[in-house]
C-alpha cells in the first residue's frame, strides 16, 4: 500500500514537470507578423518570426515572384528568440 502511494505521488510530481515544460513552450511560441509597405515603386515586405518557427524565405520569395513582383533586396536579422526579415521589391516592368 505505502509503494503504491509512492508510485502515485512520483506520477502527480511527473504530471506537474510535464505541464511546466508544455507551458514554458507555449510561452516561446511567437506568431508571425507580416507588414506591407508601399515606399515609392518598391513594395517592403517586414515579417517577424520566432526563431524556433522554421519559416523558409524561399516560400515567400516565390509567392512575391508568382504574384508578379521583382525582388530587390533581402535581408534578415536575429534578435532575441525573433527573426526579423525585410523583402523589398517592385512590380516587373
């Protein structure tokens, strides 16, 4: 009887860890944010990613292409757990 309390009390301790981590990692998690600029001709793209989100550059790049634009410029920066990335470019002529 005294082993299965234990056992109980091992498994409420392992429950509790395990929602801490599952919080702790919800706490990380930032959700993209994009903003279009018009500047003159050049459409500015800024995006902010965390940086866990794997987000691939080259999937927005071809959807700027596909969508009829000529991309200029990119650049890209790291600050903190976020991603920040600056596409400029411009309708083709």
């Amino acid at each position: 009887m005294v082993k299965l309390k234990q056992n109980v009390d091992k498994l409420k301790r392992r429950k509790e860890l395990l929602r801490s981590d599952e919080e702790d990692q919800k706490e990380r998690l930032i959700l993209p944010a994009l903003t279009l600029r018009e500047v003159g001709s050049v459409l500015q793209v800024n995006l902010i990613t965390g940086v866990e989100n794997n987000f691939k550059l080259h999937r927005a790049l071809i959807v700027l292409k596909e969508e009829g634009l000529e991309v200029l410029s990119t650049s890209h920066s790291a600050v903190g757990e976020k991603m920040l990335y600056t596409i400029n470019s411009q309708a083709y002529s």
